[in-house]
C-alpha cells in the first residue's frame, strides 16, 4: 500500500443527544470538543442527534404502517373503473 494516503484511526466518544448515551470507538472524525472516559482518559467527543440507543427500531417503539390497507384504498380509488 502507499504510505500516508489512508487516515489514522483513533479512540473517539460518541454521545446521543436525545438518550444521553455514549460509547466509545474508534474513529477517523475530528473534533474539536473533548470529554474525560470513564477510564479516567480524555477521549475527542461526537455529538449525535440519534444512536442505536434511541432509534425506534432498535428500541421496538417503531411504527407499522398497514401496507394492505394502502394498497386495497388504492384499488378502491384507481382500480377496475
């Protein structure tokens, strides 16, 4: 491979906004604001609006949406006129 074309990775913390929740990883994004881990070392922090944490898929709070219905609605209106 040639040397100093790929980014260097390093631990970063994300934090959900909506749950207040974080995690650490490693990540290649820059920062400029920084949060102490609670290993007791100062990691760059990533703000996020939304993490497996608080998504409503991962949380089972999503939504289903009666597709069926939609579609015998749809024929009802547009079809066999």
């Amino acid at each position: 491979m040639k040397p100093d074309i790929h980014p260097n990775y390093r631990p970063v913390v994300f934090q959900d906004l909506s749950s207040d929740f974080a995690f650490l990883t490693r990540s290649t994004i820059s920062t400029k604001e920084t949060v102490k881990w609670e290993d007791g070392n100062e990691y760059p922090l990533v703000k996020v609006d939304i993490s497996s944490h608080s998504h409503p898929f991962y949380t089972g709070k999503q939504k289903n949406i009666d597709a069926g219905g939609r579609v015998d609605k749809f024929r009802r209106r547009y079809g066999q006129k």
